[in-house]
C-alpha cells in the first residue's frame, strides 16, 4: 500500500478522516480541496450526534449505522485528539425533545412510540422533570423524550484537528485546488485532471459532499444521485442564568421549522436549522433566521436576551435515500463516500474506519455493504 498513490477528492470531514487513517497506515495519500478544507458542510454543521433523535422506523439500516458510528465516538475522540494534540469538544449529556402544546405532545408520543418499537434506549419526561434537568426551558413544555446516549462534538474542532492529524502523518493537502476531471481508461480510474496538470493515481476516493455528482468524467450511469439541501443557523452567545447542557430539540406540529439548540464548552449556543431545496444557494434570508429565533425562544425564551454571534449557512450532501453511499462503484479503483446529509459528523468515525480497510485489504465489510451505489443502479 506504500506503493500506491490515493487521490481524495473533498477535504472536509469525510475526506480528512479517511485520509488520516490511510496516511496513518503508511499510504501516500493527497486530499484535493476546491476550497479550504472543511470550511464547507463540516463547518457548518451543529456537530450533533444525535441516532436515537433523528430515528426513523423507515431508515432501519441507517439507524443501524448511526448507532455504530456513535459506539465508535469514544475511542475516535481518544486517537484523533492524542495525534492532533487538541481538543475536538466532545461531550456526552444527552438529548432532550420537547413539545409546548398539546399538538405538539401527540406528535411527540407518536415519535416515543417508534423509538420505543425500534428498542431505543429513550426516555419519556413529563414537562415538570424536563425542567428540572434544563431550568432555562420555557413553562410551556408539556412533555420531552430523553435521549441520554445522544452526545455532541464540536465539529469545528474536528475539522481542526483532522486535518493537523493527517499531516502529521505525512498527508499532502491541496487546498484551493480544484479537481475539474476523474480520468477513466477502459472502465479502471487512472488519475485526475485538476487545474494545474494531470494527477496520476492508484486509487481515487469521490468524497466531496454535494459537488460529487458536479465532477466531470464520470459515466452518467453511475453520477452519484446526491443534491445540496441548504441549512441556515446561528450562534448566540450564553450568558449567566441562561444556560443549558443538554441538546434541545423541539417537535412543533404547527410550524414547519423544528431547531435544536446545542451548547458549546466555550460558552456559544448554536441553533439551527432550516432544511431547503433551494440548488447551490447560500444566502441567508430573514424568513429562515426569524423560523429559527422564534422556534428557540418558544422553547428557551431567555435567549431573547442574550448576543447573536453569527448566522451562516451550509449545503448538506443529501442522497436519493438521505443515506450515504459507500464503497466501490462499476469502474475499478474508484471509490465513494458521500451523501452523509444531516449525519456526516457522526458518520466520520465508521465511514473513516471502514473505507480505509476497504481500500488497505480490498474487501467491503458487511457494516458499509447496504450503502453501496449498487442499490441506485438499474
């Protein structure tokens, strides 16, 4: 594997991760990034690693995944933080999910319901008890559902330290390089051309979010079916008295935005967020960041009070499926990992793990197997 020369394309946390597994097992591997690496959907992500709150009874596999990605946090934080020699903010208070009106707490007992048919370690709160754990909510809430083994990470952090870890390891990062072409010969990928030169390569990794389907070269049959959904979010900035620990997420049967509030160690609590069909749009707009004040006050209202840091938004990679797509595809040597939407932060760790095993021993395990293209191609 020395020998061998790995291209990713896409240098946010996906990217970075399989590229400090792989540098880190004596690979020569060079990341090339269009932009700054991880100042994309990593950057703008709430960091959340949320399986249990974000389960749906129709997403088994995923759920599946998500969890093993979640068991896999510990020992990821532990390795990535003794290379890198920082902090990546990890933190294990749980999840809260409440509701403020009656409406709202049907819909909540109908999500507790389909967690608890999924065997979901969740627990259901009267809005008496959620208060006692989180004072700062409003008297409003009528029930919440505890997700004790939902935990965070400061995405940020992590994109920090990846990339420091990867070049420790001898990793070559291109930033501001842009790939404008996967150059294929008789089915196998052979290189990349970028805007410089033509980049020979043993192995190339499509792991570059929502611009995976943009790359030129690649036969339509097998484009990748991945789209940006926009997120707008925000950051305020905590203040004594109005402070909270746990995540909070809201279910509002009335209103088409639910947030979530996530405290961060440093003091800033990011809320977040919209979910748009809106192409490659960026902007923020007053009706997504007026959705998202309203949905925290509502739930937290003395956060009406406290300083807004910044607002920002970001394109998620979103799949047919909103599952990722993992693993090798028709052309040989050409491999993906991509699609992660709303989960990429906690599907760093297995995705990481199990693409650089795959392309150190040649083998897909059975963990990645569901996600591969195949299941999009006629």
């Amino acid at each position: 594997m020395a020998n061998k020369k790995i291209l990713i394309i896409g240098g946010g946390v996906i990217g970075l991760g399989i590229g400090w597994q792989l540098a880190k097992s004596g690979a020569s591997v060079t990341i090339y990034e269009q932009a700054k690496a991880g100042r994309a959907a990593s950057w703008a992500a709430a960091g959340m690693l949320a399986p249990l709150a974000e389960a749906h009874t129709e997403e088994p596999e995923l759920l599946k995944l998500g969890c093993q990605s979640l068991a896999l946090y510990p020992q990821w934080a532990q390795e990535l933080e003794a290379d890198a020699e920082m902090s990546i903010g990890y933190r294990v208070e749980g999840t809260l999910i409440v509701g403020l009106e009656p409406d709202d707490t049907h819909q909540l007992r109908h999500l507790y319901a389909s967690q608890q048919d999924l065997g979901l370690d969740v627990e259901w709160s009267t809005g008496r008890a959620a208060r006692e754990i989180e004072p700062a909510l409003s008297p409003r809430v009528t029930a919440a559902i505890r997700c004790e083994s939902d935990h965070q990470v400061d995405n940020r952090l992590m994109v920090e330290a990846l990339g420091r870890a990867y070049q420790r390891y001898g990793g070559v990062l291109c930033e501001s390089s842009n790939v404008e072409r996967i150059v294929i010969e008789s089915e196998v990928v052979t290189g990349v051309q970028t805007q410089e030169s033509f980049q020979a390569a043993d192995v190339i990794i499509l792991a570059a979010g929502c611009w995976s389907a943009q790359i030129e070269g690649l036969p339509d049959a097998i484009l990748p079916p991945v789209r940006p959904v926009k997120g707008q979010m925000l950051a305020l900035q905590m203040e004594d008295g109005i402070t909270i620990k746990n995540v909070i997420r809201t279910v509002r049967a009335r209103y088409p935005t639910s947030v979530y509030l996530v405290p961060r160690t440093d003091g800033r609590l990011i809320v977040g967020a919209t979910s748009e069909e809106m192409g490659f749009d960026t902007r923020l707009t007053a009706g997504g960041i007026f959705e998202l004040l309203r949905g925290a006050w509502e739930a937290v209202p003395g956060i009406y009070e406290l300083p807004l840091l910044e607002t920002w938004t970001g394109l998620r990679p979103g799949s047919r499926d909103n599952a990722p797509i993992l693993g090798e595809t028709p052309i040989e040597n050409l491999i993906y990992a991509t699609g992660h939407y709303r989960n990429g932060i906690l599907l760093t760790p297995i995705t990481a793990y199990e693409i650089s095993k795959l392309i150190l021993t040649g083998k897909t395990s059975e963990t990645i197997a569901p996600f591969a293209l195949d299941r999009f191609l006629a």
